[in-house]
C-alpha cells in the first residue's frame, strides 16, 4: 500500500482511522509532535488558490481524507483510499485514547459559550482526560500568550477550531514552539461536543450525504459548496488527463 495519494496537489494519507489512532498514539508515547490536517474539497479548492494555504497544507505531517469528495475522487483516478478519516471522528477517538491514557487537551476556538459547553463535555464523558486549558477564538493570530500558555503547560492533544485555513495557519506559525503533542484543525467540532449544533444522522453518513445534510441545516454554507463542483470539474480534468495524456492548467 502507497502511503500517501495525491489529488490535485495535496498527499493523502492512505490509511484507515483505526492505523491512524496507533500511528497518533505511537507519537504520543514517543513525546513526539504531529501536525494533521483533514482536509475535504472545500479545503483542497482554497490552497489551490492560496500559495500561502497550500504550504501549510504541506508542512503538515498528515493529511487525512475528510469528506467523501475525495474518496471517490481517489477511486476515480485510480488511487483508491480505504475510508474518510475526518476530524470530529479523529476527534472522538482522540479523546478516548486520551481517556483510556491519561493525557491532557488544550482546546483552542469557538465562542466563549462554545468552548466552556464543550470543556464541559468532554470533562462528562471523558472523566480521566485532563482539560489543561481553553480559549475562545476570537484573538489576532499573532497574539503570544496562547502560543506561550500551551507551551508552558505542554499538553498532549492540542484541537483548535479557528475555521478552514485560520486554524492550519495557526497551528503552523507556532508548531515549532512546542515540544511534543498533536495538533489537528477541528473545525465545527466543539460546535457539537457542546450540543449546539447536531451532527447530521447516521443515516445521512451512511448516504455520504452529511454535507448536505449541513447545507440545508445551514443555508448559509452555500457559498462554501461552490467549491464542491470546482473540485469535481478538476478532477474529471485529471482523469481526462489519465486518458489523453493532455495537461491539466
């Protein structure tokens, strides 16, 4: 198996969740760091268009397939990826791992109310994982006391909901700061941990329909989607491309 496939421009690890979480845990024994993005066509589509986005995306350590756009985009072209690992899946099993072991979240994003809820929660289901800390979202990206706080505390599992690109920009500038820990984009996650927003049935997910299940939750993603069927045209051009060996620009 291929480690990594490559859509348009971006390596996705070609793992399933379970060999994910071993490789996640075997960092955290070893005290070592790990930067994951999960990235989805929407996220694909922005660092095609940001040159700054895109290395980012690429000085992550692990890039994970969220979203089924690009599981059936990799069969397409021919490098099939075993399932979606996406974020709040990756989030869960983070926390579980975090409480069967011990370790300490940092929790970084979201509203105050957003954040406390989802502490909370966590704190509730979770009760051997040890909240070290939490902040809203709301702060200039070069702000140093966050950076500084996580530094001195050094947590284990450090998940920052600063939406697309803003929380891998993040996560980036200040990576080299710390000294071990896994550090994940998690988007809406805390979102739903503090129960304000529900995550689309499990039938929904089994239709690959969560994204418009989002969608008609909140019509207001709709600009969002756009990059859904650019992602699509683009690769149906690589995939001509396989066939007629014509450049894709």
């Amino acid at each position: 198996m291929n480690n990594t496939v490559n859509i348009l421009g971006i390596d996705f690890l070609n793992t399933t969740i379970n060999n994910f979480i071993n490789t996640l845990q075997s960092h955290l024994e070893d005290r070592k760091k790990a930067f994951v993005v999960t990235a989805n066509p929407e996220v694909v589509m922005k660092a095609r268009k940001e040159e700054d986005f895109m290395s980012v995306i690429k000085n992550a350590d692990y890039v994970t397939a969220d979203g089924i756009g690009i599981i059936k985009s990799a069969g397409l072209l021919g490098l099939p990826l075993p399932e979606r690992v996406t974020g709040f899946d990756l989030t869960l099993r983070l926390l579980s791992l975090a409480n069967e072991k011990n370790y300490s979240v940092y929790l970084l994003g979201g509203q105050d109310k957003v954040i406390e809820k989802a502490a909370e929660a966590i704190e509730a289901e979770y009760p051997n994982v040890t909240i070290a800390g939490y902040h809203h979202g709301f702060f200039d990206l070069n702000d140093d006391k966050i950076p500084s706080t996580i530094e001195h505390i050094k947590p284990d599992i450090v998940l920052v909901a600063l939406g697309a690109g803003r929380q891998e920009a993040w996560i980036s500038q200040h990576l080299s700061r710390f000294e071990h820990g896994i550090f994940m984009g998690v988007g809406g996650t805390f979102d739903v941990l503090a129960g304000e927003v529900q995550r689309a049935p499990e039938v929904w997910q089994k239709m690959n329909l969560e994204w418009f299940y989002r969608l008609v939750k909140q019509p207001s993603r709709w600009k969002r989607q756009i990059a859904l069927p650019q992602f699509a045209f683009k690769v149906l051009q690589l995939k001509m491309q396989q066939m007629t060996k014509v450049p894709v620009r």
